[in-house]
C-alpha cells in the first residue's frame, strides 16, 4: 500500500536510511520545500519511502576575460541568494559540465559552493 508519511513512520524512515549506509542526509521534513513524501506499507511496516524536495538549479552565463567573469559572479551571486531565500529556497545546485569541472571547482568553493558527492546526476521529466 502507498500512503502520505505520517508522524509515526519517522523511526521507520531514520532506520531504512541509516541501514543504508549512504552518507547523506534526509530532508526537513516539515519544510515546505519538501513537496512530495510517500511511504510503501507491507504487514504493517514501511519498507520504503520516496521524497520530492523543491531543488533550484542555478545557470551561469558568462563571457570576457576571466578578471570580467569573476566580477559578474561576484556581483551576481549575493543578489540571487538574497532573492532565493526571500523566496523560501534554503539552497541551490549548480551542475557544472565535466570539460570544466576541474578548473571551475576553484571558483565555486571561493563562492561558498561545496561538491556533495561523486554520485552521478540523473533527472525524470514528467512531461507527457
């Protein structure tokens, strides 16, 4: 049976994950960025879950030397930020192609970004 999480799954919910053993942590639960949390039911117990966290992806477009690229990061990020938590977002990712990811790294670390994992990015779209 698929149903809505419910308060008394939690336990359930931390011991599936800390089995596991992915080092990651779960959503805010309570958080409206949190869409989306169902739970699969068999005799009684959850033995699965699924959650939908509202993710913002960040697109950087940027040309000139690369003194004139730093300065439009600098002056674009904090007014993004500012904007997206007014918004409610509490973070975004930024997927960096592979040709430029070694030498952009830099870049994104000095601006507050940190690489979270080496696990490869997939995406579903849900246009019929």
């Amino acid at each position: 049976m698929i149903r809505d999480l419910e308060d008394k799954d939690m336990q359930e919910i931390f011991s599936i994950h800390n089995e596991q053993g992915f080092e990651y942590a779960l959503p805010e639960f309570s958080s409206p960025l949190v869409l989306v949390k169902k739970v699969r039911v068999e005799n009684g117990r959850v033995v699965g879950a699924m959650f939908l966290r509202l993710t913002a992806e960040a697109f950087l477009l940027v040309e000139g030397s690369p003194i004139q690229k730093a300065r439009s990061i600098e002056e674009l990020q904090p007014e993004v930020d500012r904007e997206a938590f007014v918004k409610g977002l509490d973070e975004y990712v930024c997927v960096v192609p592979p040709e430029i990811a070694e030498t952009f790294a830099p870049v994104l670390e000095k601006r507050g970004f940190e690489k979270l994992r080496e696990w490869p990015l997939w995406q579903r779209s849900l246009n019929a």
